[in-house]
C-alpha cells in the first residue's frame, strides 16, 4: 500500500520508505502535486524550492545504498517566508522585498537539511510578521482551511494552513506576541514556542530581541518534538548571543526520548481565569465551552486545577508592556544591511516604508492596519526614555510568573491561546489572544488542540480551538511529556472536511512554478492598528 500522505507524519513516511513502498520521489512528488490542486483554495504557498526533487532523488540514491539517516530523512517541509534560504528568496511577504536573496541559509535552516528533511518552499505570512491576520503585499489572503470565511491566525498562518491542508509533515514559524501558537490554535495543530535562546534566531528576518523565536508547527506532539530537538541542535551561535543562555542540560537534548506512556494522575495544572472572557457571544462561548470540556476531562485524568485569579494577569495591561515597537528599527537596519543579504533589498526599514515598486509615489507597501505601527517604529528605538522602565516592568511579570508557579507547586499553566473563535476575512486585527505572557517573560509554550466549535455551513467541522500550556524557563521536555498525554487522552484534531480529497501524484520533470497571480488579495485592506 502506497503511503497516503493525508495527514501523514514523520513516522508514517518513514514507515513507507524503509519498507520499500514509496521512494523519496515519490513522496516529494505527492506534496508537491496536493499543492498545485488545492493551494488555490487556501493560498498558503509563496514559493517552492526549485531543488526540491533533485534533493530527493539524491535521498533515494542514499537510501538504495543504505545510507538512511537524519531525524528528518525526506521529511517535506515548508518554511515561513522570512527564514532566509540561498535558494529562493526571503520576503517576509512584502513586495519590496521580493527581489531579496540571502547567500547563507539560516541556521534553523542548515540544521533541518542536515537531518534530511527536504525543503519543500516558502509559505505567506502576515507582512513581515507584524500582526496574526496573514495577509500581505506580495502573498495575498491566507485562508484557513476549516472555515474559508476566516483567517488562518497569524502570523505563522501559511504554515499552519499548509500543515492543516497537508502540504507538508511539519512546517516553521515564528513567533513575537502570538504567531506559532495562534495558526496552531486556529488549524488543529500542535506547536511549540520554545525558551527564548534554545533556537538561534539568525537569519530570520526580526522584529523583537526581547521577544523573538522560532519554532516548529505539526499535526502530532512528536513531531514536534522531533523537529525541535533537530532546530535546537544548532547550539550557541554567536550570531544570536541569547543561545549562551542554554543550560548545558539542555544542550543537545532529544525530546522524543520524554513522549512515553504514562498518565496525567498528580499533574498540577493552573489555569489563569483572567485569559477567559465569559462574556457570552456566538464568538467567545464555543472558546469557553471548549476549554471548560478539556479542563474536565483533564480533571477526570486525575489532573489538579488550581484557579490563578491573581491581578497581574490583566492580558490588556500586559499587552502595554510589549517592546517591539522599541526594537523593530534597529533589528530591521541590521538585517537589511548585512553583508550575505544579496538581490534588490531597501538598506533600513525607512527606505523600506517609502518604496512602492509599482508607481514610485512613495506609498506604503504594507497594509494600512499597520501604518500607525510603522510611524512610531521609524521614530522610536531602545534609547526612549520609556524602553527602561518598560523591560523593568517585564522582568518584575516574568518574577511573578515564576512565583506563581512555585507557590501553587505548579507543573504548567493553561489558559485558551485565543479568547474568542479566529476572526474572519477582512478584520482589522487578530483580536483577544493571550500570547503576550510567554512572549514577554521568554517561556516556553506548547500549543494543543482544545476543540472546535459547532459545525456550520461555513465550517463543516467547526472552527478549531487551541489551549496554550506555559511552564518554566528550559522545561520543554516537561511541556512535551504534559502535552503528548493530553494527545493521547483527547484525540481532539481532526483533518479540515475538503482536505480529505486525495490527489494523484504526478510525474514531475521540475518543480512546478508558484506565480503571484492568483492572491486573493483585496482591493481594499481592513484599517486598524497592531
């Protein structure tokens, strides 16, 4: 039996290449071809990699001799496109970088290739990361596949309505206030935003020192896992002075070994009742009635709840602390002008925001919901006189984040990573999520499938739910172990009701050619703010 590649995993391709059913190939072939039939729906892809098939056939060559090895041997997968690569060009989505072609590949990158996996493209994103809708300039609507009256979260939503619609096994993201976790809440998908540190950052296009990370996207916790402990494996990189932070004991460590069977019995879970909003609408109760499910099952698991109330955790007054209006400038002009960074690029980011490629009439290329974001960057930097007194503020809620968890004995918290159902098309933001906590205070978060709301028309089996798990400083294998029981305790993913369609693999001479044609982007673009 030929591997189906619906919803398939790094075990389940594997499976089928050791055993002689399918070819790297083959595989490749197999994504590539769901692509081009179905992308049209979604609009996740920006580009695919021109080398991809070749990669595999030289996979194939290792693998008739014997030479199979790497965590991700001809595992497909698609980066979020403001991970640099020397093959294909790193956007971030915005038109005037489409011309910009880095000569390394990031380290995230070099460490995925190195343990086989095959790079399969570049997925949309919202522009340059700054807010969770996914839309851009030059990549148009992303559209998520449970609901195609939605967004796909943001700003990682072309990775998680890739991986939903399975494009690929797993995918990369990025993440400064939401944007791992909020695509994997809104497509059914597992993910980790690690400690900030664990993962270099180099060579992904920034926003945020204080809050930046990358991090993996799948439809399984051990993939996650596999592919974090292949993203982590990168070390100390001078390039990123927050890897010296790693404790040793957590150098070079293999999550996968932590995802054994056991139960939840004795676990102590707080869960933070400020990150709710109880107000009852046909957008906030399905949230509510889908966390208030999961927190009972978990209960029946033997699991202990400890309600947090505690002040401190008003998402609004955390939200004011978020720095990256500070340090988006800086982070912006060092990127842009770095020696590997080849091609058409502006040189800083003011050059940036007066280029308009197509008229020359100095206008903006970004969406208007993020003019009165790039206005205070471009006067704004870490020497404001606020900047100080804001990271104060920051390390004194990171002191009492840890104190909470160490008086109430706790194991992780959990809370809803969005406070109402993923907006629809043409919002002027990614309203009520609670991912500002973990960004601010560096922890490390897994994000699970919690539920979904009702079926509708519009949703034939509802629109996904995500619960956020939070826990210590460098505890990721204790996150990972907390979240594979609750996998496989709930069973709560399910595949989006078109993506069951099978597709025919074709026979592949080149990579077929993703042209920015067909966007779906809108004559005119929702106004707001950040």
């Amino acid at each position: 039996m030929r591997l189906d590649i619906r919803e398939a995993t790094i075990d389940s391709v594997h499976n089928s290449l050791y055993s002689g059913l399918t070819s790297c190939r083959e595989v490749v072939s197999s994504f590539l071809s769901r692509v081009e039939a179905f992308d049209t729906r979604i609009n996740a892809i920006i580009s695919l990699n021109p080398a991809a098939l070749a990669l595999a056939e030289r996979i194939d060559a290792a693998l008739a001799v014997g030479n199979a090895t790497g965590p991700l041997f001809c595992i497909p997968v698609l980066l979020k496109d403001n991970y640099d690569t020397s093959n294909m060009n790193t956007t971030g989505g915005n038109l005037g970088l489409a011309g910009s072609q880095p000569s390394v590949d990031a380290p995230s990158v070099v460490a995925l290739e190195r343990a086989g996996a095959v790079i399969l493209g570049k997925v949309n994103l919202h522009e340059l990361a700054l807010e969770g809708l996914s839309v851009s300039s030059l990549g148009g609507q992303t559209i998520n596949p449970y609901d195609f009256s939605r967004t796909p979260g943001g700003s990682s939503g072309g990775s998680g309505a890739a991986v939903a619609a399975s494009f690929s096994v797993l995918a990369t993201g990025s993440d400064t206030v939401n944007s791992l976790r909020s695509p994997a809440s809104a497509n059914s998908l597992f993910s980790i935003r690690p400690t900030r540190g664990l993962i270099s950052r180099a060579g992904i296009i920034p926003i945020s020192y204080t809050q930046d990370v990358i991090g993996p996207i799948a439809r399984t916790v051990k993939d996650v896992a596999t592919a974090l402990t292949v993203m982590a494996s990168i070390g100390f990189d001078s390039a990123d002075n927050a890897t010296a932070l790693v404790p040793e004991t957590s150098r070079g460590m293999d999550y996968t070994i932590f995802l054994t069977a056991g139960n939840l019995k004795g676990i102590r879970l707080g869960v933070i009742n400020g990150f709710f909003n109880r107000t009852d609408s046909n957008e906030t109760a399905p949230v509510n009635e889908a966390m208030d499910t999961m927190i009972h099952k978990l209960q029946s698991a033997g699991v202990i709840i400890i309600p947090i109330n505690e002040g401190i955790y008003n998402v609004t007054a955390i939200r004011s602390l978020d720095v990256q209006r500070f340090e988006y400038r800086e982070s912006m002009d060092t990127y842009l002008t770095q020696p590997s960074l080849n091609g058409v690029h502006p040189h800083n980011l003011l050059e940036l925001y007066a280029m308009d490629s197509s008229s020359g009439s100095g206008k903006f290329l970004v969406i208007p919901s993020q003019y009165e974001f790039v206005n205070t960057v471009l006067i704004s930097s870490t020497s404001n006189a606020t900047y100080a007194s804001i990271q104060s503020n920051i390390h004194s809620l990171t002191v009492a984040l840890h104190s909470t968890l160490s008086q109430n004995n706790l194991d992780a918290i959990i809370y809803p990573e969005q406070q109402n159902l993923v907006v629809k098309l043409g919002s002027p933001s990614q309203s009520d999520r609670n991912g500002i906590l973990a960004a601010l205070t560096g922890s490390p978060v897994v994000t699970v499938p919690a539920g979904f709301s009702a079926a509708s028309e519009e949703a034939p089996v509802g629109v996904p739910i995500g619960m956020e798990i939070l826990g210590r400083p460098w505890q990721e294998e204790s996150l990972l172990r907390i979240a594979y029981q609750i996998e496989m305790l709930t069973h709560v993913r399910r595949m989006p009701a078109w993506a069951k369609e099978t597709v025919e693999a074709k026979s592949y001479v080149g990579v077929p050619v993703v042209k920015p044609n067909n966007r779906n982007i809108p004559t005119e673009y929702p106004v707001g703010v950040l």
